[in-house]
C-alpha cells in the first residue's frame, strides 16, 4: 500500500508533508517488522513529531505490511520501536527471524477462530502464559 496523497483543493496545495526533522531520510533503511526488508524513504510518513517523541507510519514494498512505530530522541541516531528486542534470546530470534511475514490468510484464519472463541486470553494461550 502506498502512504495516502497530500490533499489537494483550495489551500491544500501548499502544504507538505509533516518533516522538519527529515526523518524520513534518516530513517530510511528501518529493517521491517514483518519481513526484515529496508523500509524505503517514501514509504515513511511522519505522523505527528511533537520534537521529544515522533510517529510515524512504515510502509513496507517487499511485503505490503504498515507498521506504526516511535521514533525517540537521539540526536546521531533516532531509533525505532521495531528495532530488534534485546529481551530475546539468540535462539528465539533466529526462529522468528526464519518465519515468513503474516499475510491477509493469516488474519482472516485468526478472526474466524476468535469468533468461534468463548474464553478468555489465558485459556488460548495454555498454563504458560
């Protein structure tokens, strides 16, 4: 999917998108949440950057997906949300990193078994949790 278009009418066509940071460009090469791949500067939307915290939308074009991540402040390198986990261990990384990306089937898959669900969260996920 592609970021929504600036809008346009009587006004609107001065404005730009929402930068003054340019962190699009200095985000651009985020890894992917979903698939891993570089996140290309157009597919960066800065949501809103209030200077201390920043939102922004990624779009992926290797898988489709949109995340909603923070960018905190760091003046050398601002840092997102999706960045690796350090609270994972090296063998749970390399599992998820190896898993393909969730896709429309996926959530379709899980919707349909939530409805048919009476439980609470507890009970889907087992003792474990």
């Amino acid at each position: 999917m592609q970021p929504a278009p600036v809008p346009e009418g009587p006004g609107l066509g001065r404005l730009t998108p929402m930068d003054h940071r340019s962190l699009r460009n200095r985000l651009a090469g985020a890894g992917c949440a979903s698939c891993g791949a570089a996140i290309l500067d157009d597919g960066i939307v800065v949501l809103a950057d209030r200077g201390d915290v920043a939102f922004v939308e990624l779009t992926c074009q290797g898988c489709g997906s949109r995340t909603l991540s923070l960018v905190i402040p760091d003046p050398a390198h601002p840092r997102l949300d999706s960045d690796r986990h350090p609270e994972l261990d090296a063998a749970t990384e390399a599992r998820l990193a190896g898993a393909p990306a969730l896709d429309e089937s996926d959530v379709t898959d899980m919707r349909a078994f939530l409805d048919g669900w009476s439980g609470d969260l507890r009970s889907i996920l087992g003792d474990s949790a």
